[in-house]
C-alpha cells in the first residue's frame, strides 16, 4: 500500500476546517450534528466508505429496501436523552398529556418475534417449558438475579456512581461463569443467554463478561419468566432498509459536509492545530487537511494506528478490544416459503441450536394484505479465528452456511432464492470481554477535550446504536 510508503505524493489540495470528524458511522454523524449546533459552522467529514453509516448502511434487492447490517433501535431509556431527544426531533417520538409516545407506524408490526424448536414455530424467542418442569424453575431463577442487579444504564458510562464497585466485579468474571456460580444451568436458558450475547455483542457467553450479560437485560426491558406477568414484546422501531433509515435523517441536513471515499492515513496532533494526511478515492489524489479540533469517530484500533504518537491510554485501549467478525446476507425469495406449523411468519425469526441468528423479513414492515416476493436478511457472527476465512474462501462457501441452517425450518428455501448478496464485516463489533468495561483508558479517552477527541462506540466496550449516538453528541459538551 502505497500509503505506507515514505514517497506518499505530496499533497494535490490543501484544505481547512474548525472541525474536521474522521469516521461516518452513526458516532462521527451525531459528533458533527454538534459540533454545528456547538456554532461551529466549518465542521466537515470524511469517511471512507462510499456512503456514510457505518455499520447502520442499507441495500436493494430488486426493488426491496434490507438493511446490510444494524436493523432496529429500541425505544431509548432514559438515560439516553440525546436519542430521545433526536427522535422528537425527527417525528419517532411525541409529547402526549406529558407522556413520550413512539409514532406507531414505525414501531415493528406484530407478529415480532419466533423460534423454530422441536419441529414448530413457537411466538417468542425463549424456548417454551412446563411451567412445573426444571427449565422453567431456572427461568425463574434467572429472573430473580437479574431483578437485584442495580445502577445499570443505557449508555452504560452514566450508571450511577454507587453501584460501579459491583459492576467492576461483574466484569472480572465472563458470564457463563456468572451464571455457573447462580446454579443457572439449564440447557435451554443456557441456549437462550447464549444467543442474546452473540446477537448484541458478536460473541458467546464464555467470552463477554458477567457485566455484559446482566447489562443486556438490566438496563433496558428486565427478564421475565413465560406466565409471570405476560408482557408483550419489546417495541422497536424497525424499517425495511433497518437503521439505514435513521441514517438518512442523521445525515440529510449535512450533506454538502460530507466526503465520501477518503481514506485518512494520518493524524499529527501539533501546537496550534490538527494536520490529517488524506487520499481522496474519488479524484485519485492526497489532500492535506488542517483543522482546530478533530474528532476520531473510527474504531479504537484504526485511531491507534493512523495517530502519530498515540497516546498511552489510546494504545492500551486498542490492545484491550477485541472485534467480532460479522457475516450479512440479504436473500431474494420470488415468492413466500412453505411454513412448518406453529406461530406464524414474523419479523424476526431464528432456529433453534442453529449456529447463525436468524433472519429479518424485509417485506414484514410493508402492511401487504398478501405473501410473496421478499428479501430475508440472515445474521451470523462468527468466531474471530474465522476473520480470515471470512475474507478469503470462496462466496459459495459462505452462501451454503447461510442456508443449510435453516432448511429445517423452510426446506424449499433453496427452490425460492434467486440472488444472494453477502456483506463481510471483518471488525463489526467491539466485544466486551471482561476487563474491558472497567477499563480506565476507555474513560480517559471519552474524557478528552483537547484538539484531538474521540466518539466511538467502542468508546463503551461494545456496539449500539444508542453508545454511538451519545459518544458523539457528548464530544463537544
């Protein structure tokens, strides 16, 4: 890569800027969002992809809007006020005889969610049990560790001081360890919690910490044992394209702001100013950027490695995150596939003991009175020895372990597929192993306030949408 090379050419345009943010994920959006509304009116971005989004970007199959990655956001705790602030903002939440109520016709359309398990479909993700059977016991049990847990939030950086000794603790250990010490070993809840974990954080129970998994439910909906006090799904605001759709609100009013398809390669903190090194794909040449404050809204990995003489808490943070590798696939069905019996077609349905996570009906959100042509976007988020393979061994492969997992539940699913467009995500999501939450350069770098700040979702240890949209909002508070 040329990049690398001492013989870079010289820079073609030189370019000024108050702000300049690196990164155009949902964090470098919301970061250049306020630095505008900060009143400084030279901000600009750049962002290496050919559009912004990050990993909130979306697709088209013949005509049908999928999301190529993040596909919901929940309703936003409170704790959250920034998101919540921006979705009154944008229309997806209103004022109401003093209550905050969500535009329902962008909430995910009932039926929301099922499971394929024992040959049928059940309503719910939760595999069912006996409400006298063991399993149903443990669920209990479960329900009633997670109801003592204190001071969770939603971005986790505002839990309440008091509770941080018991949440360090928590995350000292890794969850399937935390959950051996309860006595929580019931094969189906293990099932369960497993893949609550590879679906928020892109890795087992055996690798994110103790914190992670009680934070998955602490600080947002509790969990509940099936028939103590039904409660319906948790609302989600869902779309075709998935979080695509938010992105085109976050970024519409900004759009002459943004640069597309520059990749930066360095960063030099100097006296006076920032200067950025970049190379503009689009007009084939280097640009040299000089700027007042530049915000790194890009992985903690890459801002170690494109900073000239990082800092110690920016190296240490690096080293200590890992990233889970995602593979994305957006399959176009010419017609509805044959069902097994049980809960009907949902948005959000997943096999059990299926090693991928399932799949979102893009068609689900559209209100058709009739079944037909649709696109399904499967999940898996692999181990991170795969990252490679994920790079390099043939689409067919990776197309094959899209379907076979789930033909047991649509066995004419082959017949039906008539493109399959697939999205690698080699370091899609930072994961929260133990240690990671509690460690004190993540909280120093969120801190900073200098020429050089940082907004990223790694910024909290894991990946929402609600960590990335506060880390940039906050930058410049």
């Amino acid at each position: 890569d040329r990049r690398e090379r001492d013989d870079w050419p010289a820079p073609a345009v030189q370019r000024r800027a108050d702000v300049l943010v690196i990164g155009g994920g949902i964090a470098g959006l919301a970061a250049l969002r306020a630095a505008l509304r900060a009143g400084h009116h030279d901000a600009q971005l750049l962002e290496l992809e050919p559009s912004v989004g990050g990993n909130s970007r979306g697709h088209q199959l013949a005509g049908m809007a999928c999301p190529l990655a993040a596909h919901y956001l929940p309703l936003p705790t409170p704790a959250a006020r920034e998101v919540g602030e921006w979705l009154h903002d944008i229309g997806l939440l209103r004022q109401h005889l003093g209550r905050t109520l969500p535009d329902e016709r962008h909430l995910c359309h009932s039926p929301q969610e099922r499971l394929f398990i024992d040959g049928a479909w059940v309503e719910g993700l939760l595999p069912p049990a006996d409400p006298s059977s063991a399993t149903m016991a443990q669920y209990r049990a479960f329900a009633a560790a997670i109801a003592r847990q204190r001071g969770f939030a939603l971005p986790a950086h505002r839990a309440p001081p008091p509770e941080r000794a018991a949440h360090a603790e928590l995350d000292s250990i890794t969850f399937a360890a935390w959950l051996d010490r309860q006595g929580l070993g019931d094969a189906r809840l293990r099932w369960y919690l497993d893949y609550c974990c590879r679906d928020d954080y892109g890795a087992s129970a055996a690798e994110v910490s103790a914190w992670a998994g009680v934070h998955y439910f602490a600080a947002r909906h509790g969990f509940h044992a099936p028939g103590d006090g039904e409660r319906e799904a948790e609302p989600v605001f869902t779309w075709p394209e998935g979080n695509a759709w938010l992105v085109q609100r976050l970024s519409a009013p900004m759009q002459e702001r943004l640069h597309a398809r520059c990749s930066v390669w360095r960063v030099t903190e100097e006296r006076h100013s920032v200067q950025v090194l970049a190379w503009n794909e689009a007009e084939q040449r280097s640009e040299a950027w000089s700027a007042q404050t530049v915000v790194l809204a890009v992985p903690l990995f890459i801002g170690a490695r494109i900073v000239q003489n990082p800092l110690a808490a920016l190296r240490d943070a690096a080293a200590a995150i890992g990233h889970a590798p995602w593979l994305v696939a957006n399959l176009q069905l010419d017609g509805a596939l044959l069902d097994r019996i049980g809960a009907p077609p949902s948005w959000d349905n997943v096999v059990f003991g299926s090693p991928s996570l399932g799949y979102v009906d893009a068609m689900h959100q559209s209100l058709r009175p009739h079944s037909g042509p649709t696109v399904l976007t499967a999940y898996h988020a692999l181990p991170r020895e795969q990252r490679s393979a994920l790079l390099h061994e043939p689409w067919r492969d990776w197309a094959e372990r899209v379907l076979t997992p789930l033909l047991p539940a649509h066995p004419d699913l082959r017949t039906r597929v008539r493109h399959i467009a697939l999205s690698r995500w080699g370091h899609a999501m930072a994961i929260p192993a133990p240690g990671v939450h509690s460690r004190a350069s993540l909280a120093a770098l969120r801190a900073l306030r200098g020429r050089l700040r940082f907004a990223h979702s790694d910024l909290a240890g894991y990946s929402v949408f609600e960590e990335a949209f506060v880390a940039g909002s906050e930058v410049f508070s």
